[in-house]
C-alpha cells in the first residue's frame, strides 16, 4: 500500500512540501539520522532550504520515509495539499469562465455554453467552493443577471450546493415570494422555478406566521435605505419605526432606528 502511495503522489510534492515532510522527520530523529534514513546525503537536505527543485527520486525516498514514521501526519499533510492545490485550480477556472462571459462582445449562444460550464463546476465542486474567496456568489449572481437581460434560461443553484452566504442572499427574496398559505400548485411552480426543495419552500412560508407583522425583516431598499430593515409596530398615533442593520460578518450587527418622514403609502402589509 505505501508503495502504491508513493508512486501515485510523490510527484505532486514540490520542493517546500519535501523540506516539510523531511523536518518532521528530523523532529523524530535528527537531520543527520534523517538523511540516512532516507538514504540521501546530508547536504543534500540543505539544498531545499535555497528553494531548489527536487528530483522525483528523492522525493520519493522522503514521502516513503515519513509514511513508515508518521502515517497519520502525513495522510493529512497530502491531503491538504490536494484540497488546497484544487480549490485554487476551482477559483481559476470558474474566475476565466466568468472573464469570458463578461465580454460585453459575447454572443448569447457563447454566452449560454460558458454559463452551463460555470453552473456544472459550481454544482460538482460545491464543497470547495466555501475555500474560495466570496466572490463565486458575486460572480454566479451577475451571470444570473446578465442571463436574464439577454432571455437566456439560468436555473438557480440546487439549495444543497449552496454555502451560507447564498441561502443568507436567497431567503429575503424567498420571504417576499412565497404567501403565509401556500397552494399545492404555487408551491410546485416556485419550487421548480428557484431550484429548491419542497419543504424548505414550506418552512419559508410557516415563517411568515412565525414573524409577526409587525416586526417582519424586508429589503432596505423598500425604504430606499441600505442592507436590511426591521419594520416595528407603531403605537397609536405615532409614525412607523424602521431599524436598519447591516451585515458585515459580525455576530453583533450594528443597529440603529431611523424614523420615516411618513408612513408607507401602502401600509405595512404590502411588504410581505
């Protein structure tokens, strides 16, 4: 087994990752005893300090080497360097994708290929998509948009491919969309159209008789504020209270009230 270890990822080490799996085993022992054991000489372990390539040769000898010492530290050492190498390739090709489908001199059925590409590697690689910078939401969401403005047909992510963030970004839409009572037929139809499980549909829809009407959390930009807002029932005889919060990765959102020069001229019920 470690033979076959070695010769399927020896070649995927660089010289960094040599000198890492060799000062472990120094740990172990000592760099003289290291060497020796590795059956390399010992100036030969001061050449990787200067950054210098390695042979597949000796990197074999080292990887085989800390696998008889330290198993378990080097299962985990290679697999993160696989899952790190691969989340960096991902960002790559889903960011050149996007590149090209942001050609302002793009033609629709081009347009369309690139999109499906980007939609099947985000669905495929979801789990590494959450060690990517947050910029792969930014990025399917402005395909999304632009996709619309052309009439191209872009379905919605499968929620289970999603992270955080973009369950966070859908559920308000979810909130506006889905009634508090919701028809077979109605729940069918927006299933279909987000991409998203019947029973998280249901779930969205018990929210709004969970979340009073009085207090329900809507866009801001209903009141042409930013972020988010909090709509608070009013006493009798005094104007409707609105807080707004941002969110900015914290636990303890910054809050603070504003009071509307005047009520809304619909009333609070048409917001949700």
């Amino acid at each position: 087994m470690l033979d076959e270890f070695v010769e399927r990822y020896a070649g995927i080490l660089n010289g960094r990752d040599v000198n890492e799996l060799f000062n472990r085993i120094k740990e172990l022992t000592s760099r003289s005893e290291a060497a020796r054991i590795c059956d390399l000489e010992r100036r030969t372990t001061y050449y990787w300090e200067d950054g210098r390539e390695v042979r597949l040769s000796t990197k074999q000898k080292v990887l085989r080497t800390i696998l008889e010492k330290d198993f378990e530290y080097t299962v985990k050492y290679i697999l993160n360097r696989i899952y790190n190498a691969s989340s960096d390739i991902l960002g790559l090709y889903l960011g050149t994708i996007y590149e090209r489908a942001m050609d302002p001199e793009i033609e629709p059925p081009q347009f369309q290929t690139l999109i499906n590409e980007f939609r099947e590697a985000r669905i495929k690689y979801s789990p590494l998509v959450s060690t990517i910078t947050p910029g792969v939401s930014d990025m399917f969401e402005k395909l999304r948009k632009t996709a619309g403005e052309m009439g191209i047909d872009f379905p919605a992510l499968p929620m289970s491919t999603m992270n955080v963030e973009e369950v966070k970004d859908l559920l308000p839409q979810l909130i506006k969309i889905v009634p508090s009572s919701i028809s077979d037929d109605a729940l069918k139809e927006i299933s279909e159209r987000f991409n998203l499980p019947q029973d998280f549909l249901k779930f969205t829809s018990e929210l709004k008789t969970i979340i009073p009407a009085s207090a329900r959390i809507v866009p801001g930009d209903a009141f042409n504020m930013p972020h988010w807002a909090v709509i608070v029932k009013p006493e009798v005889g005094e104007n409707v209270m609105v807080k707004t919060f941002t969110h900015e990765g914290s636990e303890n959102p910054e809050e603070f009230a504003i009071l509307p020069t005047s009520t809304p001229s619909r009333g609070i019920s048409y917001i949700l």
